[in-house]
C-alpha cells in the first residue's frame, strides 16, 4: 500500500484489514478498533472551492460506466478487467522543453502539493455526463515545479504502456497505443485543470486512471487521459489520440460546445448518468459550463471551427 499524505485515503477493507492486525498484535478490543475506523473517514484533503449545481453522480454509476480502451471498449470493461494494473511503485517523468527536468516517483510529487477536492462536471464527446467529486491538485504546481522553458507553447500527456497488464492494447491492436493527449501550455496552467489521484473520498480507482490522471473540466473528456506516466514540454502541438484515430471528429482543442455537433450525433445536450430511470436528458453547457473561467484562453479563435 502507497504511503500516502492522505494516508487515510486508502479503501476501507485495507484500513480494517491493517487495524485487525494491529488490534489483535495488542489486544485492544473491538470498540477501539471501528472507532479508529470512523476517524479513517476523515481525509486529509481541503473541501471543495469547486462546486457545482447538479448533484453529484452516485459513486457505483462513476466507477462502473466508463471509457479506458486499455481495459476494452465496453464501458463495464474497465472495472472488471483493470484490477490487474499494478500501481505501485509508480513514476512520471517530467521533460521536455523545460529547465528542471526530472522522473518523480508519485509519492514525491504527492508530498510537494495540498490535496484538494473538487466537484467538477465531466462532459464525455459520447453526450453523458456526471458530476464528479475528484481529489487531487493543480496540474500547474507539477509544471511549475519544472519550470518551463521560455519556448515552451504545449504540454504532451501519455498513459503508461504495458500490454501485459493492458489486455485491451490487445484486443484493439490497430489502435495507436500508448494513449496520448496534449494541451497548450496556458490551458495546462489553467487554475481549472486537475490532476486526480483519488475520487469520492478515496484513492482513484483503477478503472478511472489510477494512480494519475488529467481532468479538464470544460474539455469532452478523452482530454483527461488516465495513468500518466509521462509529461513533456514541447514548441509545437502534440498528436492526440483520438485526433490520430478520427481527425474530422476530434481535434485537439476539443472543448466542450453544444453549437458544434459531432459529424455523426447532436452535442446540443446529454444523458447524465446514474441519474434514475426517468432523468431526462439536460442541455450542454458551453464549455460545459466553465465559460466565465476559459473562454478567454480562446479569444480571437473561431469557436465553432476549433473543435
Ligand atoms: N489512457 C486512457 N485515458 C482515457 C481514455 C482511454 O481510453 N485511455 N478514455 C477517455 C475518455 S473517452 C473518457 S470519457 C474518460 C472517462 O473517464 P472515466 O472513466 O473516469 O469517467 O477518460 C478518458 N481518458
Ligand atoms: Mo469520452
């Protein structure tokens, strides 16, 4: 088990299962045992600035419906199958165009940044959508950390690739693996953009890209690439992966656009998920609803080409 700031943080039957064994090493009872079990409940991470009005997606439909083509292509096939990623230990290797280059281990990184929650709307291209309590800091504490070199203009993303534990990369060979994503320079400094490394009050689990992964809230959600293992600083735009896959239907800017509709589907609203039954579906945002935040970081861009 990764050693932690937010030590605490840690699935509950881990918590328990290492209780047990301390309570029974010295004979402190029950009692003492749930009550040290209720604290767990207590993380260390500041509450959410970051609200949003919608509820919150219920946790089961977040951790159970999801998009990791490195576990399938169904969307209950990451939680079945990405229990096999093994990560711990993990590292990022920051680099590029930048004057601190280094490879961190994760909990070296931890220990440099506050943990935070933040509620975020989550608007995946497909046209559903939660609302997801995530933990995690600023991908700009990271950046700045490495301190960017004056010719720096973008920030290139890559999941970690290692087919044996990727069934996926397999099942889905012509797919141009690993995963890649990129943002310019000033959207990845953009107090908004978020590197998760737990949700719900716990650690990410690995369906939704543990133990790292980006999350840009006004982005279609193929943005937030998931188990980063490496980030570098380049002069020019970096290829995407879904760009790669699709270059008419996904572009890089991709931000969230209810006036733009995909080729083949409207992007004028979107089924939220895990919402009932009888939830109808509700309107799309413009940048899913963050346009005060960002849409200066695209002034003078034409928003309806720059999907
Ligand atoms: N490495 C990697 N990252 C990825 C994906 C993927 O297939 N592989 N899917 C993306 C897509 S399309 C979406 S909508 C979100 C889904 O995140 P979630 O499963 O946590 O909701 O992850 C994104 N990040
Ligand atoms: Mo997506």
């Amino acid at each position: 088990m990764r050693k932690l700031t937010y030590s605490q943080v840690t699935p509950k039957a881990d918590f328990l299962n290492r209780r047990q064994i301390i309570a029974g090493a010295t004979g402190l009872g029950l009692a003492s045992m749930f009550a040290e079990a209720t604290q767990a409940k207590t993380l260390e991470y500041s509450k959410s600035k970051y609200k949003v009005d919608a509820d919150i997606t219920p946790k089961d439909a977040a951790t159970t419906y999801n998009n990791y083509y490195e576990y399938g292509t169904g969307k209950a096939d990451p939680v079945k199958y990405a229990n096999v990623l093994t990560t711990d230990p993990w590292s990022v290797e920051v680099g590029g165009l930048v004057n601190n280059p280094g490879n961190y281990a994760l909990e070296d990184i931890l220990k440099d940044v506050d943990l935070e929650e933040r509620i975020y709307r989550f608007r995946c291209v497909e046209a559903w959508s939660m609302v997801v309590p995530w933990i995690g800091f600023q991908l700009s504490d990271l950046i700045a950390k490495a301190d960017p070199a004056g010719n720096a203009k973008y920030v290139a993303f890559e999941t970690l690739n290692r087919p044996e534990e990727m069934p996926g990369m397999g099942w889905n060979s012509g797919f141009p693996w690993p995963y890649v994503e990129g943002l310019r320079l000033d959207e990845a400094m953009h107090p908004l953009t978020f590197m998760a490394t737990g949700m719900y009050g716990e650690e990410l689990p690995n369906q939704n890209g543990a133990p790292l992964r980006l999350v840009v809230p006004w982005k279609y959600g193929f943005k937030s690439i998931k188990s980063i293992v490496k980030i570098t600083l380049t002069d020019s735009e970096p290829p995407t992966t879904w760009n790669r896959i699709a270059d008419r239907e996904y572009g890089f800017y991709s931000n969230v656009n209810p006036e733009v509709d995909h080729p083949r589907w409207s992007q004028a609203s979107e089924r939220p998920i895990g919402a009932g039954l009888f939830a109808g579906r509700i309107p799309t945002l413009k940048f899913n609803g963050y346009a005060e935040d960002v849409a200066g970081l695209y002034a003078g861009m034409d928003l309806h080409k720059q999907f």
